[in-house]
C-alpha cells in the first residue's frame, strides 16, 4: 500500500464511528467512488491514492464531519449523495445543502436535499407558486413535495393539502377490480399514504384526512373545484392529459401552491395519447412564475443499483429510438 497523502484526525471517538459507519461501509463505498484507500485507527483516518483522487476524498470526509459536528444523522445513502455532488463539483459546500431541513419527521429526522437539483428544486418551491419535478423514480421529487407540504401546514401558511394522482390504467383494467369506486382508485393512491404516514405519526395523519384538513384523491375529483390556501400536489403528472392538466393548474386559489410531479419515461396513457405534463413543458416555458425542475439518473436516491437500472433503461431506449430512426430512413 502506498504512503498515506493524507491525513485526517476527528476530535471525539463517536464522531469516528458514525463517519466510519457500520462495519466502515461508509469508508468502503468512499473507496470505492474515489478509487482511494482510506485506512482508520481510532479516530483518525489515513487517505492514500493519486494525489487528485485523495484531495477529493478528504474534501469529501472533512465536510461529512462538519456534518456530523452540527448533529446531522449521517447515513450511507448520505455519503453515496454527498460523493455525487463533490464528484460533479469539487467546490461544492455540503452544508448548504444538507443542512436545508424542510421538515422533521415525527421519528426526529430531518428531511433536507442530497444534490444540487434537490435544493433547487425546494428553492424553486418556497420561492414559486407553480412547480414542476420532472425525473426519474428514486429522486425524491415527490417525497421533498410532501414534506414541504407538510412543514407549510404545520407552520400554518396552507390551510389543506390536496395530493391528487390520474387513475391511469397500466396494464389492468378498473373495471375489473374489485370494489367500489374508492377501492378501484386506492392502489393508485397508496404512494402518497405512504409518503404521508412516513413524514408524521399514522394516528395524527390519519386525523387530518377524516377532517379533510388532508385530502388524497385521484385528479378527477379536482374539476369544478377552487382550492385557496392549500398546498396542492399532483404526482404521477405524466400520464395526465392536456386538458386533465390545463383543468388541474386552473384549480389553483389564492395563497396556494402546486407542484407538479413526474416522469417523462413512465407514460401509460394509451397510444397516440399525448400527455399533459410533457404539453405543458412547452405551452408554459415562458410563463413568469412557473418553475420547471428536472432531475436525472445522478439524482437517484435510492439503492445505488436504482441509478443503474434508470440508466440501462435510458440507454435502450436511446437505442430503440435510433434504430426505429434508421428504418424510417431506410424505408424513406
């Protein structure tokens, strides 16, 4: 093993062993992002490799133990986010982004961004009334919504939140579940009754939903309808269509948000169906006021094989497209 190129000595021996992390998976995954060796004893550990290499990883450790220092209750999947950003700018401050707490959950942890385009997009979300989250699965664009639709009423800026979901068939019929209408729907909605009860306690959520003081419906329950000081989210915007989406952003009241969530790769509408999110991408780009986020495969936040699933999808379906290109050529 080369020399270590640097070194780095924490104060207190807890400090070590939370930046380590368990049986030191956080200093394996660093390893294995930065193509360093990083050796520990006690509290201090010993980075070696190219000295380019070792300078970012150091950078990497010295700021996730500014972390730790202000109580942030570092994780793996904080470290695999944190090595993204630093990876795609070396210059970045990771307390500016993982110190950003949104809420906290009733379990005490917090909620914040993991990369550049999670922070803008919660920025985008304080700072606009119309937002839209466009990526990948895994890149939090729902989740963060919730939470900052959450932390809006529980300060006391929104009076409702209304999360909303299209009831897009894909791949069964509804007309064949079993059930009433609201049984039909629920399995649509379970994605945002799960977001919800993770962020506050069950009992307390589910409190808020007989009150109506939170309402998860399926979008076409929007129509008709005025919403003033609610915070509105509609998830799965992709496989709405043009006049779902047109009908939805004209729901909007006074003292309200919306954001929009969705993913461009993930359309069920039936074929030759256009869809409303990706409409709206190009009839509102120029209108003041309306924010459009996008995430990618690097913003994937959840098991690291996520980002690689999304990749490989991505890639044949850059393939497929070529090749249908080249028999239209042909046939041309």
């Amino acid at each position: 093993m080369a020399e270590p190129s640097a070194r780095l000595e924490l104060l207190d021996n807890d400090g070590a062993r939370t930046l380590a992390g368990g049986r030191s998976e956080n200093l394996k995954l660093i390893e294995q992002r930065f193509g360093v060796h990083i050796g520990q004893r006690g509290n201090v550990f010993l980075i070696s490799g190219e000295p380019s290499k070792v300078a970012l990883a150091e950078k990497l450790l010295g700021g996730l133990t500014e972390l730790i220092q202000r109580k942030y209750p570092l994780g793996l999947e904080d470290v695999e986010q944190a090595s993204k950003v630093l990876l795609s700018d070396a210059n970045a401050d990771l307390k500016d982004i993982f110190l950003d707490t949104v809420y906290v959950t009733n379990r005490n942890r917090p909620v914040t961004p993991k990369g550049f385009n999670q922070k803008a997009y919660i920025d985008a979300i304080r700072k606009h009334d119309i937002v839209f989250g466009i990526g990948p699965a895994g890149t939090g664009k729902t989740y963060l919504a919730m939470a900052m639709a959450v932390a809006a009423l529980v300060e006391r800026r929104v009076k409702r939140i209304v999360l909303c979901r299209p009831a897009v068939e894909a791949g069964e019929k509804l007309g064949f579940l079993p059930g009433d209408l609201a049984e039909k729907v629920s399995p649509y909605l379970r994605p945002l009754y799960d977001a919800l009860h993770d962020l506050m306690d069950m009992d307390r959520a589910q409190d808020l939903i007989e009150r109506g003081t939170v309402e998860v419906a399926p979008l076409a329950f929007m129509r008709g309808r005025t919403l003033n000081d609610a915070f509105v989210i509609l998830d799965e915007a992709q496989n709405t269509t043009t006049e779902q989406m047109k009908m939805f952003l004209t729901r909007l009241g006074f003292g309200s948000k919306a954001v929009i969530t969705g993913d461009r790769t993930q359309v069920d509408l039936p074929s030759g169906k256009a869809s409303g999110m990706m409409d709206a991408l190009q009839i509102l780009k120029d209108v003041e006021g309306i924010r459009f986020c996008e995430f990618t495969d690097k913003d994937v936040v959840r098991h690291p094989l996520v980002q690689e699933v999304v990749r490989a999808y991505d890639a044949a379906q850059a393939r497929r497209e070529t090749d249908q290109a080249a028999k239209r050529a042909e046939q041309g």
